[in-house]
C-alpha cells in the first residue's frame, strides 16, 4: 500500500551493489499522537549514508534500506500532542529520530547519547519496523526530532545543515568557541567547510588544515585566516602552541601523524573528531598527548536546543553552505553516492531534490 502505510522509496538491496538503488515501497511505523509525517522536497547526502550502504562502518545493515538524514519537506500530518508543528509548515529531521526522552541524558539535553536512541535510517523501532531515509517520498517522525525552519534559509542549502551542519555546529558551541580563540578545521570537505562558516560565525580566528594545495582558494573564500598545508616536511613547527581547538573533519584519520596535529595545539587544547574513518586510528602512546596537555575527543550529532540555536545564526547571519544539487531517481542517487565516495568534484554537500517531479504533489 501506498502513503500513509509506506514511503515511495530509493533503496540499496546489496552492499556488493551499494550505488544501485532500487525504487520500492517500504513501510512505515504505525503513526502515533507525537509523530509529524513530512511529504519530503529535499534530502542531502551525507557521507554517513556512503560509509552505511557500502559496509565501512559495518555489513550488518538491514536491507533494504533507504537512507538520507537531513530531510526538509512539509508536515503534512501532525498527532495530537504535536505542539510547535502545523501543518503545512516547512520542517526538517536529522540523524536522530527517536530517544526514550526519559532518561537523565535526555533530561539534560543529552538526547543524542540516550542509550535508547534511534537512528533516522537502518534502526529498528520497538515494534519492529526498520527507519527508512530521506531519498523517498515521505518521513514519519516524532516531534522533538522534527524542527521548524526558519523563513530566511533555502531549502536546498540548508537541507545539510541538518546532520553536516549540527554536527560541527555542536562541538564547537561546546568547546568555547568565539571571540579570542583560534579554531583550526582539519580537513576542508562536507564537514569542514561548516566548520568554517560556523566558527566565524561564532567570533573565532579560524584556520583550516589541509593536505590539498587545491583547497586553499575555496579555504580563504568561506572566510579562513590562513590556509596551512600539511602534506609539507615540517609544517608543523611553525604552528606550535597555536590553536584552542582542532575540529577533525577528515575521514582520513588513519593516515595521520596525530602527534604533529597535537603539537600545534595549545596547552590543554583539544583535538575534536567529527569525521569518523572507516579504519583504526593508528596507535597511540599517552606521551603523545604531553607535550601540550591535550585532549582528544569525539562527539555524536547534537542536541535539540543546538539545532535550533544553528538554525537560527544561519538565518540571522545568511550563512549559506556551498550545495550542488541533483534530481532524486535510481541515477541521481547513483550519481551522488558514488560521486561522495571518490571525492569527485563535490563543493562540498550535495542535496537530492526534484521531489514532486518523481513522486508528485503530497498532501
């Protein structure tokens, strides 16, 4: 059956196949009074949807599946404890979609480390039934993970904002980042290039890490102070004692000397990892962390308030992240995962519209 017991899907059926995507009904959980059902009009595509569907982060994936995290489209049916949503209104969901919202995490605003958690794609609700993504015609979602988007941003630029964008968003609120703090971004990509844009927007000195001569132009354009590249013998030496925070961005972790990185930090810096590779970190001695005192961390999406709180700067200070867009089909979704997966010519979020045109108007 159709909406409202199913979404109009673009599937992987295969990880051995992991860029075919095969169109397929595919269930939706029973709707209940704090649910939000949205008729999606864009979906971006995260390098999370890549890492799932290609078996990176693990081949224990269920299949079927839809993914795609960072949907804005219209609520088209809302429950009856939904508050804050209407419908008709313009409304976006992330990489969460449920929590228990009762334990002392959810409580404290911790609502992305409840253990109870739901991702928004690939996990398994209490009844059973498997969370479908965003490169489909609908969403069902409870109202604590559906947000409102303010009027003053474009759908198609701030539909990454949703995991990209709350994801470095987050850490960098946490770490202090503002006026009188250095914050190097590592790794100029999907990740990073809101790194940027969030870090000056936030009051900080911000300086971006890269091993590609390629990306400095792009690195100065989204309002870098300097671009530093690291591919060259000793850059690090210059840079010692520099930076109040490293955002980690890179998905290349593995391959890095760590030690030159934490070098450049500051006494009791941080070195934060939001870039999650699909192989071990290499190995580490706790001397490596001495020298300056440094701290190494890694955090998971963020909260509500935070989301809401991104949202709002974006609109206020017309911050715009740097989008390619491709219509939504068996090839667009092709095209997008494969192109994200070689690092082909993505500057540097894409998002998948072109919606009513495969799956008509939704009311």
């Amino acid at each position: 059956m159709p909406y409202p017991e199913t979404t109009d899907a673009f599937a992987v059926t295969d990880i051995k196949k992991w860029s075919e995507f095969t169109r397929k009904e595919l269930p939706l959980k029973p709707f209940e009074d704090d649910d939000v059902d949205v008729a999606i009009d864009a979906c971006g595509v995260c390098a999370s949807d890549v890492h799932t569907i290609t078996g990176g982060w693990g081949e224990d994936i269920p299949l079927p599946l839809c993914v795609g995290h960072e949907v804005i489209g219209k609520a088209i049916k809302v429950g009856k404890n939904v508050k804050n949503i209407k419908v008709g209104d313009r409304v976006g969901v992330g990489a969460q979609i449920g929590a228990d919202l009762t334990c002392g995490n959810c409580k404290a605003d911790q609502e992305n480390y409840c253990p109870n958690q739901i991702d928004t794609y690939g996990a398994k609700y209490p009844d059973g039934t498997i969370t479908q993504g965003g490169y489909s015609s609908h969403m069902r979602a409870h109202q604590y993970f559906t947000f409102k988007i303010p009027d003053g941003l474009d759908t198609n630029l701030a539909a990454p904002m949703l995991c990209a964008g709350l994801t470095t968003y987050s850490p960098l609120k946490r770490l202090g980042t503002g006026p009188g703090k250095k914050v190097a971004v590592l790794g100029l990509g999907g990740l990073g290039h809101f790194g940027v844009l969030w870090s000056n927007a936030l009051g900080a000195e911000t300086y971006v890490l890269s091993h590609s001569a390629s990306k400095k132009d792009d690195a100065l354009k989204l309002g870098a102070k300097e671009f530093i590249l690291t591919n060259e013998e000793n850059w690090a030496e210059k840079w010692k004692f520099s930076f109040d925070i490293i955002l980690n961005c890179a998905d290349a972790t593995h391959k890095f000397k760590l030690a030159d990185y934490f070098s450049t930090l500051k006494v009791n810096g941080t070195f934060h990892n939001v870039g999650f590779p699909d192989k071990p970190i290499p190995e580490l001695m706790v001397q490596d962390f001495a020298p300056t005192g440094c701290f190494f961390g890694a955090s998971h999406i963020g909260n509500r308030p935070e989301m809401e709180e991104m949202l709002e700067l974006a609109a206020k200070q017309n911050i715009k992240s740097w989008v390619d867009t491709i219509d939504i089909s068996e090839k667009g979704c092709k095209e997008a995962v494969e192109r994200v997966y070689n690092n082909d010519n993505v500057r540097f979020r894409f998002t998948l519209t072109g919606f009513d045109k495969v799956f008509g108007k939704r009311a």
